[in-house]
C-alpha cells in the first residue's frame, strides 16, 4: 500500500512537471532566450535547442504527461477497490483522482509556470532532454502519422508572419511595457514602411514652389529667402517640365554676384512615377546623392515631387527645423471633433478615426471631392461611418481644413 501509494504520489508530480513545462515552452519569449543563449548560459541554450523541433518537444509531453496521468489513475482505482469494493471504490477513485490531477497535476502547475516561463523551462530542460532521447522510437512514430495525416487532410504548415500579426506584437509589446509608445511608433512605421508609394507622401503639384529657367538672380534670391528651402525645382516654361533642381548653396557659391548663368549649376532631376515604393525610392536617392525626386504622370506632366525629408518623415514623424511652420494635418480639438487639413492624408485620417475605409484619394481634400461629386464650398457636409464631415475653409478650389463631428 505504502509503495503504490508513493508512485501514485509521484505520477502527480510528474503530471504537474509536464503540465508546467509545456505551458512554459508555449508561453516562453524565444528573443530573451537567444540572448541568453548568446551570453553563455547552457541550460538556455537547450531551451533554444528544445522549441526549435516544437514537434518533437510537443510529443515527449504530452506522451510523458498521459503515462503518469493513466498510470495514477489505474493505480488509484487499484488502491481505492481494495478498501471500499469494486462497486464504490471505482466510483470514489475516479472522482478523487480527477480531483487531485486537475489542481495539483494541470492548473496549479500551469498557473506558476505562466509567471515564469522562462525560468520554468530553463530548469526543467534538462531532464526534458533525457524524456525526448528516451521517447525517440515513439517521437519518430507520431511524426510519421503526422506527415499522413497532413497528406490525407491537405494541411500545410504556413510559418511567415504576417504584417498585421507582426504590428500585433508590437502593441502587446508596447501594452505589456516592453517598449513605450515612441519606440512602438518608430516600429509601426518601419513595418509598414515598405507598403507606401510615391503618392501617399508626394508633395501636390499645385503646393511646389519652383523657379523658371530663366529668373533673375535677384529673383531666384528672393524666393530662397522667402520660403528658407534649401532646394528647388527649375522648370522651362511652366511646373510641368522640371528640368533640375537648384541647390542654394550652389547658386549663392558660384552663381549669385556674378555673371554666371544658373544652368551651369542646376543638378539633375530623378523622375519616378507615383506608384514607386518609397522603399526602392530612398535606395535610388541615396545612390544617386539626391535629395529630390519628380512624380509625373502618363502623359509627362508634373503630379508633385518626393523629398528624401518627406521619406525619413514616414520611418521618424514630422521633421521640424527653424524655417517650418509647425502644422497640425489631424488635430483633435475634443474626444468628438477633429480639424483635419485638406492636405492630410486620407488614410491617415481613416486610422486616426479607427474606420475601415480605402479610397482612390490621397489626401482628404480629394476624398471630401469624391464623396461630395463636385468641387467643395464652405459649409458643405456629409454624414461617413457616425461621423459628420464640414469643410470649414476653402482655398481657391481646394479644402483648406474641415471639421470632423461625431453624430453617434
């Protein structure tokens, strides 16, 4: 009795040990792990070790953990009918030994092996390593039913991670405090960074300030001064033929005071269409030594241009220097109303309000056309996902800002 009684015991406190460590390999951070692994710690290192055959690591538990829980249940049954009879003992031995393995054999252990995964697995690794060695002929077996079972049903494992699953683990990284918001952010963008084009970040045709081909020094002086650009856009005739790009400290080193002409200074303009990624775009400017590229359309005309500003702005935010005029595109005036610019981007504008929406439109100015079907007026409004949209100020025939209301 004595000795049936102890294997019982201990078929409990092997239950609980596989129980533990499964919830600590499946719980574990593999990243803190590596790191440890790469310091010198061996018993992380054979954690690493472990969960890279999750398969084969897997099988040794759950093969480990059924034996002691079938073999405390027999062994209970056993002890139990030999003091109260077949008919009560079966009944009461079942009911305690699911008792007494689903707290001390399966939820208490789970439950201190959740707070430390890591710990957990790194200490009990190494007997784990000697269950797997001796568990090989039955590992290999249920690997082999594995492989049929996949064939016969069609399964197939897909290991990628996806863009939304990799922005998940972000913000659980950023909730769980592993990271603030800042560093969350700067993650988020690089993430997406590759999905942008050309156009979701250009700066409109109608907004570039350029310089004619044949303007006076004079006047080319005055505009540098005016807006404090560093760069601008040389055009023949009118904005839609950008023949180069004029560097200020070209024109006042070697230009400005003399009798040169600009032509001899102006650098050569990079042309993109507006569905380049930025991604192959930041490549291209930082090859060529650029800092300007010209977005044409079908037909060769001007669409806007893309500063290598304006890409490390999507990778950092907003890039502020002495010249800028700090501007809020979405500014949130209360927890139901925005002011978002008509230069704003639309779907920046569609992840600030957490709507899901696609439009053709860049900016919001050319979304409000869109859903308006004419040109806006002050004043003009429309009702979109609880929200209310009001164009509050008009520039020539574009929306200079509009207030977003919600109605719900």
């Amino acid at each position: 009795m004595n000795i049936t009684l102890l294997i019982i015991i201990l078929c409990i406190v092997m239950s609980a040990y596989f129980s533990a460590t499964e919830t600590a390999f499946s719980s574990l951070n593999r990243i803190r792990i590596k790191n440890m692994a790469d310091k010198g710690n061996k018993r992380a290192a054979l954690v690493l070790k472990l969960s890279s055959d999750y398969d084969r690591l897997l099988s040794t538990i759950l093969i480990g953990n059924n034996i002691v829980n079938i073999a405390s249940a027999s062994l209970s049954t056993l002890l139990f009918v030999r003091f109260l009879g077949e008919d009560m003992g079966a009944s009461v031995s079942t009911a305690v030994t699911t008792v007494v393995v689903l707290i001390f054999g399966e939820v208490s252990p789970k439950s201190i092996a959740k707070e430390a995964p890591e710990s957990f697995a790194m200490f009990s690794a190494p007997l784990l390593n000697g269950f797997a060695l001796l568990l090989t002929p039955l590992n290999f077996l249920f690997k082999q039913w594995k492989k049929v079972l996949s064939r016969l049903f069609g399964t197939a494992s897909n290991q990628t991670i996806t863009e939304e699953e990799l922005i998940t683990i972000v913000e659980e990284a950023q909730q769980g405090g592993g990271i603030d918001s800042q560093e969350g952010e700067l993650l988020r963008n690089a993430i997406e960074f590759n999905e942008l084009k050309a156009a979701d970040i250009l700066t409109p045709r109608i907004d570039i300030t350029g310089i004619s081909a044949d303007a006076s020094p004079e006047k080319i002086a005055s505009v540098f001064a005016a807006t404090g650009f560093s760069r601008l856009p040389v055009y023949q005739g009118s904005i839609d033929n950008i023949t180069g790009i004029l560097y200020q400290k070209d024109f006042y080193n070697s230009v400005y005071g003399t009798d040169k002409a600009i032509e001899s200074i102006i650098r050569p303009a990079l042309y993109i269409t507006r569905h380049r990624k930025i991604s192959l775009l930041l490549k291209e400017l930082q090859a060529s030594k650029l800092h300007i590229a010209v977005v044409i359309d079908e037909f060769g005309g001007t669409v806007g241009i893309v500063t290598l500003e304006d890409i490390l702005e999507e990778l950092v935010g907003e890039i502020w220097d002495e010249h800028d005029e700090i501007i809020q595109p979405i500014r949130r005036l209360s927890g139901k109303e925005y002011l978002v610019m008509g230069s704003a981007n639309a779907d920046k504008l569609f992840e600030t309000l957490g709507v899901d929406e696609e439009t053709e439109a860049v900016s919001v100015n050319g979304w409000i056309m869109n859903s308006l079907s004419k040109i806006p007026e002050k004043g003009d409004s429309f009702s979109f996902h609880g929200w209310k949209v009001i164009v509050t100020e008009m520039e020539e025939r574009r929306v200079k800002t509009a207030r977003m209301v919600r109605t719900d």
